[in-house]
C-alpha cells in the first residue's frame, strides 16, 4: 500500500498537465494561420491596424511556445519565461510603432473591405483562443500570462474591425493609424502588466528557496 502513495495525486498532476499542452498546442497553431493571414491582408490593403494584429499574432504564437514548453517545471522557471514572454510584447509594441512612423510618412487610405473580412477571421480565432484559455486564466503564470495574451487579441480584434468600420464611414485613414496607437499604448500595459507579475512570482520563489 505504501508503495501507491501518492500514485493518484502523480496521475492527477500528470492529466492536468497533458490537458495544458493540447490547449496551448491549439492556441500556438491557431495564432500562427492568423498571423499568416492577418499578414496578407495587411500588405493587400496597406492597414496599420491589421499589421499591428499580425505581429501580435506572431508574438502570442511565440509566448504559446514557451509555455508549452514549461508545462510542468517549476514557479521560478515559469517566471522567468513570463518575463521573456513580456519582453516578446515589446517588441511587438516597438514593431507596431515602427510601422506607425512608416504609414505616417507614406499615408495612403487602406481597403476597408480586406480589413473587415480580416479583422472578423482574426476576432473569431482570439475568441476561440480566450475560450480555450478560459479555465486556466487564474492558475499558474505560466496560463494565466497566455490567457492575457489571448484576451488582448480579442480586444484587438474588436479595435480592427471598428478601424474598418471608420474607414469606410470616413473615407479616410486617420482611424486605422488611430486604431493602431491604441493598440501599441494595449501591448505596452500589457507587458508591463506580465512583467510586474512575473518579477513578483520570481521573487517570492526565491524567497520560499532560500
């Protein structure tokens, strides 16, 4: 009997764990058929926003990444990840700002027909993430910093389709570039807000080490 202790709760662990990877499995290959299409759509139509969404794509695909690969190790090693995770939403950020100054410097009006159809794909797939997602949004770091990741796209997503939608009420481009500084102000918090909390988790489990 003695040699079953602790058998169920190993198992449990175990289920719990393979359940996180297919979730972030799924998340990580949903993120990267937005990317490639969010992409496309955004060189077809010359939209800041729907670039903006593209690289965010791309950066949750990596942060997906990462947590799949830390399914399982312990707090400070998901910390540490999630620190990195922030530093990915940065970059992001910085990229958006860069494709801001580009679009500035060559204003051109983009097609909002491209852009909707876009933004509702790229709105359908972030639910479908945050869905996903939703039972860990308050477990480990490690989830709960991709659950943040997916809850941004959603807004993101609903900010590109109203960027659409003022574009063609407007006949103008200045909403897709404000649609997109919004976005790039959505990706800063953000990655404040992992950092914060992972520089905390790391902390207090080097604290608990120690």
């Amino acid at each position: 009997m003695s040699d079953c202790c602790g058998c169920g709760r190993t198992l449990e662990v175990g289920r719990m764990q393979a359940r996180q990877r297919r979730v972030l499995v799924w998340v990580l290959a949903i993120n990267l058929l937005t990317f490639v299409m969010m992409m496309a759509a955004a060189w077809h139509s010359g939209s800041a926003s729907l670039l903006s969404g593209s690289l965010d794509n791309l950066g949750d695909a990596l942060t997906y990444a990462l947590s799949l690969a830390v399914v399982g190790a312990g707090l400070a090693a998901k910390a540490r990840v999630a620190l990195l995770k922030a530093a990915f939403i940065l970059c992001a950020a910085i990229a958006v700002a860069v494709g801001i100054g580009w679009k500035l410097a060559h204003p051109q009006l983009p097609l909002f027909e491209s852009m909707g159809i876009a933004a509702l794909l790229n709105l359908a797939a972030n639910l479908l993430c945050l869905r996903l997602l939703w039972p860990y949004r308050q477990g480990d770091i490690n989830l709960a910093s991709a659950w943040a990741c997916s809850l941004n796209d959603v807004y993101e997503g609903g900010a590109v389709i109203l960027a659409a939608l003022a574009v063609w009420a407007f006949g103008a481009g200045w909403p897709d570039l404000l649609i997109a500084v919004a976005l790039l102000l959505l990706f800063l918090r953000s990655a404040w807000k992992v950092a914060r909390t992972a520089w905390r988790e790391l902390h207090g489990a080097q604290a608990r080490a120690s």
